[in-house]
C-alpha cells in the first residue's frame, strides 16, 4: 500500500478514534434516532474531544441534580439542561418519578456557550444526558434551529439499563462512566447553568 494512503488513514484514525465508524447504529432504539442522524458512543465522543476539543462544544444535557449528585464529564464544556425540573414537583405514576418541562432558555444558552468557543451554528456540537433519549430530543430541537452538526451521544453519561441477572434494571451497561472515561464530582461553577431556578 502508497505511503501516502497510510499515513492518511493513521491520520484519520487518530482524529476520529479507531471506532468511530466501526458502531453500527442502524439499531439504534427510535427514542435515540434524531434528524440529523448524527451518532456517537461514549467513547467516541470522548476521542472526538480529546483530539480536537477548539472545534467541538460538548454539553452535558442533564438536570442540575443529576450533574450535582452523580457527576460531569471532565472534557463536557458546559452542563445546559434540555429539561428541568417541574416547578410544581409533579409526580408522573406512569414513569415513577417527577415531571421534567423542556428548558425554554435551552438554545440561546447553546448559542451562548458556542459564542464562547467562536463557535457557529455548523460547528460539532455533541450533547450528552444519562442515557442517551433526552440528547437525542435536544438535538432535533437544535437541528430544527438551523444547527447542522448535533452529534448525540448514545450511551450517555450512565449507560442502558441491563436487562437481565442481579444487575437487572441497574444502569451498568454501555456510557461515560462505564467506560471509565474522566468525570468528576467536583464541579466547575463557569461551567454550569445559573439561568434561572430548579
């Protein structure tokens, strides 16, 4: 084989991460396909990062709490929650837990963190949030905004739920932490959201 061809596979393996077209997501579960079609594993967005992190804004979804109590991805640029929590702490019997209402501020304080970066509108963005669901929503509200390359990170930051043995229903399969990739508890108050009250 030319040297040429080599070195710019090696090139192109060392940008992208040697998986990064090796997941097949023509499986992917419909609450995690977007518009835009743009998908990436844990793993892979830590890769696209950690080689290019100018280029790329990478947000963390998630609601305060769950960044507060469980963590944030060390390389994630900022934590801009898609959803948060009911004001009134509704309870939702069907899904055991409390309502969350989508964050009317959540674009214009992506348009915000990218103006940070001088960042576009076309730039890499890869949003993130426990499982990989609530990202995927994000980034079609963003790709309906004109945003053009809004990766989700399928996994998220605590993985799937595994479906059998004593772990069943446990958050333990696939994502961030699974992966051992570098998170943190101790947060960074620049990167965090303060629009307005949880």
């Amino acid at each position: 084989m030319n040297s040429k061809i080599i070195s710019v596979i090696s090139l192109a393996l060392c940008m992208f991460g040697s998986a990064a077209h090796a997941t097949d997501f023509s499986k992917l579960n419909k609450k995690k396909q977007t518009k835009l079609g743009l998908y990436l594993t844990a793993t892979q967005a830590f890769d696209m990062m950690k080689n290019d992190h100018t280029k790329t804004l990478f947000i963390d979804v998630r609601t305060r709490p769950e960044i507060n109590f469980l963590g944030m991805p060390t390389l994630a640029d900022a934590n801009v929650p898609y959803m948060r929590m009911n004001e009134w702490y509704t309870w939702n019997d069907k899904k055991q837990s409390f309502n969350l209402d989508v964050n009317g501020d959540f674009e214009k304080n992506i348009a915000t963190r990218l103006k940070e970066k001088s960042l576009s509108k076309s730039d890499p963005i890869i949003l993130m949030c426990r499982s990989g669901s609530r990202s995927a929503k994000a980034a079609n509200l963003l790709a309906d905004l004109g945003y053009k390359k809004v990766y989700t990170v399928v996994d998220g930051y605590e993985g799937d739920k595994v479906k059998t043995g004593e772990f069943k229903g446990m958050r333990m399969k696939n994502g961030w932490k699974q992966a051992k990739l570098p998170w943190t508890y101790e947060l960074a108050k620049e990167k965090m959201y303060t629009a307005s009250a949880e």
